[in-house]
C-alpha cells in the first residue's frame, strides 16, 4: 500500500539522517522535526490535508515554522535543515508537483541569497512563504476570472471531483449575473464530489448531483465541461483525480469542450527531464473495508489525461494548448525548469 511506502521511506530517511549527522546533532534536529515537518507530513500522508493548494499551504507553513525554530549556526546547516524538511514533505505524497515547487522555491531564495546570517535566512524564508501564496492567490483569482469567461447564460456545465479553483471560476461567473446549471460526480472512493456539490447550492447553483458511473447518460446532455489538475506534465498530459481521463473520453465522443482549470505551478519539472509523474495508490481499505480475504482491491487515487482530449488549459496566462505548457512556464516561472 501506499502508506507503508511512504512509513517506509520516512523510516529510512530517518535512519540515513542519523548515520549522516552523527547522534549528538540529531538529537536537535528530530525534535524539531516532530513539532513541524514530521507532524504535517503525516496529516498528509493520512488525507487529513486533502487539495494541491491545501498541501501546498501546510507544507509552506511547517517549513516556515522550522526556520522560525532553528538552531542551526551557520547558512550551511541551515540549508541542510530545508533540505531535510524538504525531503520528508516529498515523502508524504507521491502526486504533488505544486508543493514541490513551493518548497523547491523557497529553498532556491535561501541557496542563492548572499547572506550568511542564520537570522537574516529565517526572514527571508518567512518573507518568500509569505510571497509565494500571495502569488499563488493571486493566480487561482487570474485563472478564475479568465476561465468564468468561458460560461455562458443556460449552460450546462459538468464536473468531476473537487477543486477549489473551478469552485472559484463558478462562483465569478455567477457574481457577473450569469445563470447555468452544474452536473457533478460523487467521486468514488472517498466523495470529494460532495464537497463541490455542497459548494454549489451554497453559491445558488442549480446541481444535478450523479454516480461516477452515469456520465455517459449526461455527457451528451452538458455543454462544456470542466475538471481541476493536480499534476500536468512536460507533454501537456493532466494527472488528476482517478475517472478524469474517462469523463474526457466521453466528452470527446460527445463532441463536448474538455477544459482543464489549473495554475501553471501544477507543472510537474522532472517529467521534462525524462521522468513519469507519480500516480498514487491509496489505501484499498477507502474502496472496500471489509472485502472478502484474498481479494486484490486497487485504489489508484489519479489517472492520465491525454493532451489530445484536452480543449484547452485555463491557467492565470489565459487559455492555452496544453502541448505549450513548457513554453508558458519557462515564460512566467523559469525558475522551475532550472531545478
């Protein structure tokens, strides 16, 4: 399962830490650890923190508290501690490219910057933490803004999963007095659909709410469609949550526009270099929790969307094909693709 995969490479990370450090400074450095990183990346490993921005946002916010907390002497020691946060947060979820670009981020400030002051780094790392969601609230509002232009009056429009991103593009279009009408999947196993469901009749949005199952039957009622990202790759690929890629082939057979709503830094920069995007596998327990011994039960948590069933990606440079995904991220973050 995935969770003894990642317990297994948290343990083993823990044992090379101490073997590299020696006992004496681990003593420090796992105490630390234990109230910030440690406690945050197992909230994420158990799904207690669920959404790209949210994991993004809690693995910000404990490596900002690391720094507030160092006793690192020198600037060395302390890139050492970020780097050690870093990994760990790595570990606790395998399909995360947005939180491994915030972190990648604010490592990158603190590795480039002239000081050597351990207090001078701590501010900086408080202070590009800070940036960072500012920019990154920034782009979701962009996006959302840009995508509620794509809906129009009497609409139709499906979705799959939830992502507060599309939640945000709906709510715009209906603040600009635009009246439509949602379909939305429960997304089995773990109902995420409910939550965008709840988040639509809250915002006066006519919902039909559906099993995962019953797309086919609606597709070909709906009028667009549009799903978040948790992953895009170097191909313009789109990993997100499990059944995406099948209400993609249905919009295609219907001959329905496929959007994909997403911020640039979803862009995953290790699939440029050769590298296949992670896809996770969660607990089988959340399918079935009480299946018949010697049953296989699979529980892949995202699936691959192929670019070619792809409309267009919405994403805070505006409407783009999502084969040029490298070109607008080397264009507004090109300090991803130097990592």
């Amino acid at each position: 399962m995935a969770s003894e995969r990642n317990i297994s490479q948290i343990c083993l990370y823990v044992s090379l830490l101490v073997s590299k450090l020696g006992r004496n400074r681990i003593t420090w450095d796992l105490e630390i650890m234990s109230e910030t990183v440690q406690a945050t990346a197992e909230r994420i490993r158990r799904l207690e923190v669920q959404g790209a921005r949210n994991v993004a946002i809690a693995a910000l916010k404990a490596v900002q508290t690391l720094a507030e907390k160092t006793k690192a002497k020198d600037k060395d020691a302390f890139l050492n501690e970020l780097e050690e946060a870093q990994a760990l947060l790595f570990a606790s979820r395998e399909t995360e490219p947005l939180m491994r670009n915030a972190l990648r981020y604010v490592s990158l400030q603190a590795l480039d910057s002239s000081t050597e002051k351990v207090d001078a780094l701590r501010e900086l790392v408080a202070s590009n933490v800070g940036l960072f969601l500012q920019n990154l609230e920034a782009s979701r509002e962009l996006t959302a803004e840009i995508g509620a232009k794509r809906i129009r009056d009497g609409m139709l429009i499906f979705t799959h999963c939830h992502s507060s991103t599309v939640t945000r593009m709906i709510a715009k279009a209906k603040a600009d007095g635009k009246e439509f009408s949602v379909i939305c999947t429960e997304t089995r196993p773990a109902f995420q659909g409910r939550i965008t469901a709840r988040e639509m009749v809250e915002l006066g949005v006519q919902t039909i709410f559906i099993v995962d199952s019953a797309a086919r039957s609606y597709m070909g009622d709906v009028d667009i469609v549009f799903v978040g990202a948790d992953a895009i790759t170097s191909e313009g690929n789109v990993i997100n949550k499990v059944g995406t890629s099948s209400m993609a082939v249905l919009a295609h057979e219907a001959r329905k526009p496929f959007y994909v709503v997403s911020e640039l830094l979803k862009f995953d920069p290790e699939t440029l270099c050769g590298a296949y995007e992670r896809v996770e596998q969660r607990n089988p327990a959340e399918v079935w929790s009480e299946a018949p011994k010697n049953l296989s039960v699979r529980n892949p948590a995202f699936d691959v969307t192929p670019s070619r069933y792809i409309h267009g990606l919405i994403c805070e440079e505006g409407v783009i094909a999502p084969q040029s995904i490298v070109e607008t991220v080397n264009r507004s973050y090109p300090w991803v693709l130097k990592q």
